[in-house]
C-alpha cells in the first residue's frame, strides 16, 4: 500500500504488494527494496543506489549531494530503528523501520537514524 503525504511524500512499507496511488513513486520504491540490504537506510535516484547509511546518530548528517525527486527513494532496512530525512525547506519526515518513501519533489539536506522504533 503507498499513502501519499504532505510535502510530495509517498510512504509504501516494504512487504506491501498491493497497488499504489502514485506510479511515479511505486515504482522506484518497489525497485529499492530489492537493493538495499539490512541495517542500512538507502537513497536511490532512478533506481541507482547513491547513499546509505548505518550509524545512529544524535544529529543530522549533511546530505552534501543534495538529492531532490522526482524519483528519488529513501528505504529504511532496519528492524527498531526510525530514519528521519530533513528536506531544503525545513520539514522533516520519520521513516518507521522496514519502510520506503519515494520524494516526489524538493530536496533532500539531511538524514538521521534514531534508536526509536515508532515516530
């Protein structure tokens, strides 16, 4: 199942196989899954792998590439932990373990991983 949220958002989890909202973020989504393994949080851009990362941090980490949609996906393999993605205007968005987003729009600054399992 994928929800689109505020903010060009589209959320699937990982073991949904059911139709999307939005073909233009399904499909990266379903293609990430396949390529990021446990305990990373990935980013991928037209399906190519361009980051990952494993650390819990107490802070973001500087995403220096600066990634933006469309097409591009932030996959959370991890089983307990929570990923956050902050955007160039400000919003952050949680990642709950075992999750997908596919960014429909804007830019991507920074990523944190939190040892929390819920948003």
């Amino acid at each position: 199942m994928t929800l689109a949220m505020a903010g060009g958002v589209s959320v699937a989890a990982q073991t949904s196989a059911s139709a999307s909202t939005s073909a233009p973020a399904s499909a990266p989504v379903r293609a990430a899954a396949d390529t990021c393994s446990y305990p990373y949080v990935c980013l991928f851009k037209n399906g190519t792998r361009i980051g990952q990362f494993q650390d819990v941090t107490s802070g973001f980490q500087d995403l220096p590439s600066r990634p933006s949609g469309p097409n591009l996906v932030v996959q959370n393999t991890r089983n307990d932990d929570v990923a956050y993605i902050r955007r160039a205007n400000g919003i952050t968005t949680c990642l709950p373990p075992k999750t997908s987003i596919g960014i429909v729009s804007g830019t991507l600054t920074g990523i944190r991983i939190d040892s929390r399992s819920t948003c």
